[in-house]
C-alpha cells in the first residue's frame, strides 16, 4: 500500500493536518480505495499534475480536513478530492483530443 502514489498524498496530507496514520485509518483507506475501483490509469492520470497542482490539491484538502476529527470522514474528504482531481485531469485530455 506504501508504494501506491494516492497513499502517499494520503500520508502527505494527514501529516499536514497532524492526524495519527493508525491501523484503523489504514484499514479504512483501503476500504474506500477498493470500493472505488481506482484503477492503475486513474493513478497514472493523478502522476500527471504537476507538482505545484499536487501541493495545491494537497493544501486543499488540509484545509477541509481542519475540522474534521472522525477517521471515516477524513476518509470520505480525501477521496472526494481525489476523484474529482482524477475526473478533472481526465476531462481536460478529453477536451484537448475532442478540441484540438
């Protein structure tokens, strides 16, 4: 699991926020992670964003998870924001091949 480029956004942004990575905040990563099917295209899309884009995408999902002190809803903010980085990326290229 450590070698999974979403898992380490993950431990980015929990160490950001100062959240313990405890084996039940584990163990629920990898239940949504499986739940959501993310594919090895949808992590390569995510490889894609620079690195300004990936610190952007990590500061804003620290700044919702602020507030936050129950382990699913951690869960649920940050695949939020992943997916719908993962959609974004993936109509950007749409758009790019469809427009020109």
């Amino acid at each position: 699991m450590s070698d999974n480029y979403i898992f380490s956004l993950f431990e980015e942004v929990i160490s950001k926020c100062d959240i313990k990575l405890t084996e039940k905040l584990k163990a629920l990563y990898q239940i949504k992670y499986n739940e959501l099917r993310i594919d090895l295209q949808d992590v390569s899309l995510l490889e894609t964003i620079s690195n300004d884009d990936k610190n952007e995408l990590v500061e804003k999902i620290s700044k919702k998870l602020v507030s936050v002190d129950e382990d699913q809803k951690v869960i649920e903010v940050f695949f939020n924001e992943v997916t719908e980085t993962i959609d974004y990326v993936y109509n950007l290229i749409i758009s790019k091949q469809l427009g020109g």
